[in-house]
C-alpha cells in the first residue's frame, strides 16, 4: 500500500466514486467524493493507485484517501453505504483497528 512517499505519474478519472469513512464515536460512516485516481511510482519502483479526496476547509488541497484514520473502503458509482448489521460489524471492525493502533 503507498504510504505517501514517491512520485504521481498519471492522473485518473473517478467519476461516481466515493471513499467511506467510519465515525465509530457516532456508530456512523459517511462518504466523500474522490476527486482522481492517482498512479504513483513509489520509492522502491513498485507502483499502486491511489484514491485522491479534498480537504474539508483547504481549498484546493488533496489527500490520500487510504491514509486517513477514519478510511473503511471506497465505494463504486452507484454502490450505497452500509447500513444496519453491514455498518455495525463494519464499526466494530474498525474499533479494533484504532485500539490496536491506539487512536482516540
């Protein structure tokens, strides 16, 4: 997975996609909308494709979506969020996650 290191070869279009994040505080997720797909040549000449999304408040600036400590998946043109017993194991899930990391 790219870690943020390397350099952006090509941009992609990703229209329709979405990446989900978790609120497990809220027992909630929400989405936001990816902007690019980026293909990245990484340090090592290994590449990956990563999604792109703006940051709330920062005009114009992007972030990886993946790296975010909130990221569950990205979702597909037309694919809705989980909700009911999908969301709550998908929230468990990710509460383990952060206490093995030890994030708030």
């Amino acid at each position: 997975m790219y870690t943020g290191e390397g350099e952006i070869i090509q941009l992609l279009p990703a229209v329709g996609w979405q990446a989900l994040y978790g609120n497990p505080s809220f027992d909630d997720c929400y989405t936001v909308p990816l902007v690019t797909w980026a293909l990245v040549k990484m340090d090592d000449g290994k590449t990956d494709v990563v999604g792109l999304v703006l940051v709330e408040g920062f005009a114009g600036e992007m972030v990886i979506a993946e790296l975010g400590d909130y990221f569950m998946n990205f979702l597909g043109p037309g694919e809705d969020p989980p909700d009911g017993n999908e969301l709550a194991e998908a929230l468990e899930s990710l509460k383990s996650i952060f206490k093995e990391r030890d994030i708030a």
